[in-house]
C-alpha cells in the first residue's frame, strides 16, 4: 500500500482524472476529506454524480473495495487530531529511548519526505522564492514558527525584500497591509491546524499573493487555495510531531535557492558582512573606534574590487 495519504494521492492523480471524478476529488477536499466516511450512495449524491464513478475513483486511488478506502480514510482523519496528549499514552510503556531508534525514526520520516517531494514541486517553489521582483512574507503556527524563522534568516541573506510576520506587536491581520500581487506568502501550518493561519493565508491569497504552503502528510486546510504544497512527514519516536524532515526540507530549499540566485546571492551577503563588520566585537573597536572604522573602509573596498 502507498504510503501517501489519500489527498496526497488525489492530488497526484488530478490531471489524470475525468471530469465526473473530479467533482468526487472536490466534494472530498471541500469536507476535509471527512465526506469519505458517507455510503458510496451519499458521496455520489453530494458530487452529483453516479455510484460507478465514486468506485471508478476509489480504485485509481488504489483501493480496490470502497470500504478499504473508508478505513484509511477513517484512519488519517483520527491521527490528524493527534495531540501530545492523545499521543503520550502510546508511548509511556515504550522501552526507554536509545540513539539508534531516534535515528531509524528521524532517518525515515527524512526519507519519507523526500520520497513524496517531486523535483517539479521544489523546482516551481524554488523559481518563486528567487524571483526577487516579488516580495516574500513568510509565516508559521506556534511551533511552526521556528521553521519559518530559520527559513527567513537564510533567505533574507541571499535576496532583498524579505518579511517575516511576527506575533506581538502587532496582529497578524495588521501585516497584510503591504501584501499584494506582487507578494509571495510561505506559510507553515501542521496538523491541529491554526484558524488564524488558515485565516492569514486566504486573505493573502485574497490580495493577491502568491501562496507557498509547507505541511504534514494530512495536509492543512491551506492547501486547498495554495499554489504550491510541500509536505513534509512528522514521525516522531516521543508524543510530539518531529520537525526534523520539515528542517531538512528547508535546508534544500536554502542550498537550491542559493545554486540558482548565485552570483545575486553572493552580493547580497557580501553587502551583508560588509555592514556586520562594524558590529562584531573586537579589539580594535573596543579601543580604537578609528582603526575600526578603517578597517571597515578596507573591507568594503575589497568587496567593491
């Protein structure tokens, strides 16, 4: 059996499929897939199509009896409300945690992720991240976040206009102001999905931006309006969803990202250390602010030579 879910699979499938299947693929992605668990008589009605087709469409999917599609259906609906709490019982009797297992679990979902990332996906998002005519907002839930942030500091080094939307000082909603058509939104969002992300990401999408959305296997409500989806799994050995395949991921956006802008790339970080160098803690700016700030001068016209 595949080891994509079953929106994964649709998703893979959906230039592949006639029209009356389409409708199917739709009236499954617009009830969060929750539509699979009806009688293939009710699906049908609710597609407005015939019982044949909603058969025809399941067995694309690689199920040969409906009521095997039900259950995985059934199955991927219940881990994605998955919580630590919901989790811990499952792993409190587990034998105590060793570095070969973690490395088994983390090496797999790594694997995993790469398996169900196509070059042509990473490609488009890649060619989105370095056309530097748009500008890039970036943006993540409340663990998600930190995905987000590494992925910034990086990008924010190789290319101009480049945003991170932060919590605190000001509302989420506040920092759509400067979101247009000319805008690219990556957004992170993983199972027990945040309203206020899904809420950011349409009104983005509603202006006009571009949308980039990174999530796990069961995938958040985002990917129904997003441009462009990367999964990455969470396969964890303890009760909380791993981030580690999610980091990886990023770490080959960054090292293709910087392969393509190059020459672009490197100027910016250049003018980057340039305008570090004044700030980095030395000697000679700690006792001599004038030697420091020749050195500086010498540096800059290195980097211009």
């Amino acid at each position: 059996m595949s080891t994509l879910t079953v929106a994964e699979r649709l998703r893979a499938l959906s230039s592949h499929l006639a029209s009356a299947e389409q409708k199917v693929a739709r009236a499954l992605f617009s009830s969060r897939m929750i539509a699979g668990l009806e009688t293939v008589a009710s699906l049908a009605a609710r597609a407005k199509v015939s019982g044949p087709t909603v058969i025809r469409l399941t067995a694309k999917l690689g199920f040969p009896k409906y009521e095997e599609f039900q259950r995985e259906v059934r199955r991927e609906l219940e881990a994605q409300r998955q919580s630590p709490l919901s989790m811990y019982p499952a792993n409190r009797n587990r034998p105590g945690g060793t570095l070969g297992k973690h490395a088994e679990v983390f090496t797999s979902g790594i694997r995993d992720t790469f398996d169900r990332l196509s070059t042509g996906d990473l490609s488009n998002v890649v060619g989105s991240i370095c056309d530097t005519r748009r500008t890039l907002f970036l943006a993540g839930g409340r663990v998600s976040q930190l995905a987000a942030q590494m992925l910034f500091v990086h990008l924010f080094q190789m290319r101009p206009a480049v945003r991170m939307i932060q919590t605190g000082l000001q509302p989420r909603g506040d920092q759509l102001l400067e979101v247009n058509r000319s805008s690219t939104l990556i957004m992170f969002d993983f199972r027990r999905y945040q309203a206020d992300s899904v809420n950011f990401s349409k009104a983005a999408k509603e202006q006009g931006a571009e949308l980039i959305l990174v999530t796990d296997p069961w995938q958040s409500p985002i990917a129904d309006f997003a441009d462009h989806v990367l999964v990455a799994d969470v396969s964890s050995p303890s009760a909380y969803d791993s981030l580690v395949p999610t980091f990886a991921l990023i770490e080959a956006i960054i090292t293709e990202v910087l392969a393509r802008l190059d020459k672009k790339a490197i100027a910016q970080i250049e003018k980057l250390e340039g305008l570090r160098a004044g700030f980095e803690w030395n000697e000679a700016s700690a006792d001599n602010p004038r030697k420091a700030q020749r050195a500086r001068d010498g540096k800059s016209k290195r980097s211009r030579g």
